[in-house]
C-alpha cells in the first residue's frame, strides 16, 4: 500500500484532483469549449475533457449558403447534450451551442434595439430568409426597402445587410427582422440634408428608380424627384424609356418643391438652352434639312430636325399620290432622309415638312407617256367598293370606276369580287385631268359597247323583233338578242288609246316594234308599236289612195284588201 502511494507524486495527485474538479464543472444541458482532434467522413470529433469525444456532423459547422470551415485543432463551443449514451459516447452538439449564444446576444440587441447583421440566404413566400449567426429570422417584403417593396430580391441574397428586430419569440422559435426601420431613420436625415442644399434651379446628380409612361423617378438619396415626360427633352418623345434606363446615372435640374406634399419636380431639359429660341436662325421657309423619323401615326408622321427640332410631315407631303397608303407604307421608324421645310409654327414649337415636294410632280410629265384610248397592263393596287385602284406611276394611281367593268352594269358589283389586289390587268385611259390629278380607266372600253353595234345594224326607226320579258302596269321589256333589252312604254302599246294596254301581251310572245330613241344612261332602247302603226297607215295612204279623195283608211285598207284577194285568186286558178 504504502509503495503504491509512493509511486505516485505530489504533481500527479493535483492533476487527478484537478481533472475531477473540471470534470464536476461539465453539466448536461451546457456549453463548454471543446477542440476538434479529428474528421472522418461528414464527421467532426470533439474533445470536451471527458472520457469520450463527441461526434458532431460537418453539418452543423456549415453556415447558410457557405462551405463548413473546420480543421483539426481548432477550437469551437459545443453544446452538451448528455455525458454518456447507451453506446458510452458524449453527445454533443455545434448547432445547439451557436443558437444559444445567438439568442443570447440577440435578446440583448432587441432590448436595447441595437442593430443586427444578417445574411439572406434563401427567397420565401412573403419574403426573405435570413441567417443570424446560426439563428433563422424572416425578413417580410415590406419591411425591405422604405420607399417601396422591392420587387426582386434575388440581389439581395448572401449578401450582409443592417436589420433591426421587430418581433422575437425564443419559445417558438421566430424572429422578425426588418430593413425599413433602419432605412426610414437614415432617409430622413439623408432627405433633410438634401432639402437643405439644394432650391430651385439647383443641380443635382441621381439615379433613375423607376420609368413610367408619364415621367421616370429620380433617387436622389433621401428623397425621389418625378422628371415628368415633358420636361425629359426639347424635343417630343413617346416615352421616357427612349432615352432614360433604370439605374442610370444622371444629372438633373430642380424645377420645384412642394413642401405641403413633400413633392420635388425634376428637369432634365432645362439642364440646356431652349433651342427653340434660336430656331429661325437656322431653318428657313424652303430650306432642305435633315430628318429622322421618332413616331409614325395614321395621318403624320414625326420628325426630329437637325436633332434638335419637333418636325411633322403631314400624309398628303409623304407622295404624290391621290390616295396614299398608310404612312409605315412609306417611311420607316428611325429612318433619316431629307425634308423640304414648309411652316415653322411657333405656338406647337415645331416645323412643319414635307417629303414629296423634293421629288417633281409627276402629274407634270404624264401626257408625256400617256393619252387618252392608250391601253396598257398595270398592277392593283387597292380594291373599294366604288371601283379599283391601280399603279400608272410610283406616285400616280388611276382609278376604274366600278361602272366600267363591264357594259351590263348588273354584273359590275359582281366582277369587283373577282379582283385581287397586286393582279395584273389590262386597261384603257378613258380622261386625264392634270389640274385635279385625276385619271379615269376602264376595262369594258376595251371591248366596243354591244347597244352601239347594234344600232350600226338597227338605226333610229328600225322595225326589229324581240321576245317579251316582263309585262308591268308602264308597259314591256323585250329581248333583242345579245344581251340588249328595250322597252315599250304603255303610251307606245297602239296608236288606239283604247288599245294601250299592257295585260294584252304575255310573256314569251315575239312582237314586232320600232326603235325611237336611246337612254345612254340607262342603257335601254325605247321601242314603239304605236310608230310602226302610223308608219303603216302613212305607206298605206301614198300607196293605195289620199285622204283628199274624200276616202277614209277604212275603205282605202278595204280596197286594197280586195285588189289582194283577187290577186290570190288569179294565180290560183291560174295554177289549176
């Protein structure tokens, strides 16, 4: 006994003694310093001054969105969980002891509303996740940014901001978080040290924030400024976005401060001369000038001049045409060309142009290539409903009235559907008047009218036959053959007014009658029984007797009745 103890010395016995007191420092439930002493796999091995190690996961060494930074050696807190489980192994825990030391400290700042770091590492319904030394807290979108919700947070991620707590429950575990509150104190003072250097006309350098169709904000830093659409250029745009990004840098001149609504109004025009000013010093009515087109409409199209003035083209200086087309069928967006200079209006502040006038006016030339019974092949290039347009120069379009597509103009309407527009077709120049720019075109002129052919043939007072059509109340329409009808008014029916009915006829029956006179315009030829019976009684009266001799037309027919008859009866018994 006595040689046991011997072999033990004072130095030995107060590291036992001492071992033993820390070791009684060691409770469950605590958090002691420990020291990695190895790594095996997903693994890190803790000595904490027991008689085992603790085995921790590589996990809980891993902060949101990093790479575990961990080697043999270091020293690290951990949280003891129990000295021996039923496999004689401590169990300890790295997560455990960061979250408790954070709640800690993060108890204290919420006390004393102290600011946090915080890093967000993951986008959530609502808003952000964010990671506060080990401890999970959520950043709601409102309480991002203090002038508006930020609409893409994905910036924002991994990325170290400034937060105060709102809210903290350790028994639930939940921690609200906000970047507005910190905001909301810095951009008052930012706004009031801003309010204070500057006044009206001052200038100022910004950051575009935002582009709307009336005007883009301005982030001054401590307060937004509204540039408003109009006072963004001299010239006339269509949007802000023609000429400002959101994120760019500019300089701005203040226009005005609306203390009572905390509203600032924002230039950048202003930043220049009014070049309008000065205008007449360098465009002149008449003058040739350089044009690039910014916004075409249905009867315009504008202009920039000189890059510096509003211009306008009105459709009819676009072309020559009569009828022009769409004005994006003549010109292009951003397209440059050069522009004769007609008006300067000084109450719209802008120049009114022309195109067409550079080039000659065709009308001027046209009798120089075509006359009037020309006939040529050209192009369609437009169908309405009174008639077609097509292509006699690259300026100058003729019109065939729907009229003049065919002599039956029953069929006309008709034919306007069997067109189609960039056909080719064959016409012929009915009129030219260059005074109104106007040329007149046909397609049944191409072809001799049927109603005048036939008069070559049938002249005024010619007996010809037909086939009744209609029978109306006013009389008959006949067929004549070859598509050409005539009429018979009721008055022309017999020379007998007793006999001038129309119901004495039927249709389908051959009638003989005579042609009186011609409606051009209706295309009719008007016929007559009435004339053939005159005609008639007028042969009958030179021929078999005169109305002097005291004998009427009765007995003048009669007698040349009988003459016949006895005529007819001689030559039949001659031929028995």
């Amino acid at each position: 006994m006595n040689t046991l103890n011997s072999k033990i010395t004072n130095e030995d016995y107060e590291k036992l003694i001492s071992g033993s007191m820390e070791f009684e420092k060691l409770k469950e439930k605590s958090i002691v310093n420990g020291k990695v002493v190895g790594l095996e796999n997903d693994i890190v091995i803790v000595d904490v001054g027991l008689k085992s190690e603790g085995r921790i996961p590589i996990s809980e060494f891993t902060r949101p969105g990093q790479a575990p930074e961990i080697s043999i050696g270091d020293n690290t807190e951990v949280y003891i969980e129990n000295f021996d489980n039923s496999n004689g192994e401590t169990r300890l825990s790295r997560e455990k002891a960061v979250k408790q030391n954070a709640w800690n400290k993060l108890q204290e700042c919420f006390n004393n509303n102290s600011v946090v770091t915080g890093v967000p590492f993951n986008r959530v319904k609502g808003g952000l996740s964010v990671d506060l030394d080990g401890v999970l807290a959520f950043l709601p979108g409102s309480q991002i940014d203090p002038r508006s919700i930020t609409k893409d947070t994905k910036e924002l991620l991994n990325k170290p901001l400034d937060l105060l707590i709102l809210k903290m429950d350790k028994f639930r575990g939940n921690i609200v978080v906000s970047r507005k509150a910190i905001s909301e104190v810095e951009l008052k003072e930012q706004k009031k040290e801003l309010l204070n250097s500057i006044s009206e006309g001052s200038d100022i350098e910004g950051k575009v924030k935002n582009i709307t169709d009336y005007g883009a904000f301005i982030d001054l830093g401590g307060m937004d400024g509204l540039v408003h659409v109009t006072d963004i250029s001299w010239t006339k745009i269509n949007s802000p976005n023609e000429v400002l990004q959101i994120g760019q840098k500019i300089k701005v001149k203040v226009l005005k401060y609306d203390e009572e609504l905390s509203r600032l109004s924002l230039g950048i025009k202003q930043l220049s001369e009014n070049p309008w000013l000065s205008v007449k010093e360098e465009i002149e009515i008449e003058k040739i000038v350089s044009g690039k087109v910014i916004s075409i409409n249905d009867n315009f199209v504008n202009v920039i001049i000189n890059n510096k003035y509003d211009g306008l083209i009105n459709l009819n200086e676009l072309t020559w045409l009569k009828k022009p087309p769409h004005p994006n069928k003549i010109v292009n967006l951003d397209q440059e060309f050069d522009i004769k200079v007609l008006e300067i209006d000084d109450d719209k502040k802008r120049i009114i142009c022309s195109l067409k006038q550079l080039k000659e006016n065709p009308w001027n030339k046209l009798n120089d290539n075509f006359k009037i019974n020309d006939t040529f092949e050209t192009e369609i290039v437009n169908i309405v409903d009174f008639g077609i347009f097509v292509k006699i120069h690259d300026e100058i379009d003729g019109m065939i009235h729907v009229s003049d597509l065919s002599w039956d103009e029953n069929e006309c309407p008709k034919m306007l559907q069997n067109f189609k527009k960039g056909e080719n077709i064959k016409v012929k120049i009915l009129d030219i008047n260059i005074e109104k720019e106007r040329i007149s075109l046909g397609i049944k002129q191409l072809e001799s009218d049927p109603i005048q052919e036939f008069l070559k043939k049938h002249p005024l007072k010619s007996k010809v036959s037909g086939k009744i059509l209609e029978v109306d109340e006013k009389g008959l329409k006949l067929d004549l053959g070859n598509e050409i009808y005539g009429y018979i008014k009721k008055t022309n029916l017999s020379k007998d007014k007793s006999e001038q009915k129309s119901d004495r006829f039927a249709s389908g029956e051959a009638i003989d009658s005579m042609i009186v006179s011609v409606d051009s315009k209706n295309r009719q030829i008007n016929l007559s029984i009435k004339d053939i019976e005159i005609q008639d009684e007028k042969e009958a009266l030179s021929k078999y007797g005169s109305s002097d001799s005291g004998a009427s037309l009765g007995d003048i027919l009669g007698e040349a009745l009988v003459k016949k008859e006895d005529k007819n009866n001689w030559c039949l018994n001659l031929n028995l």
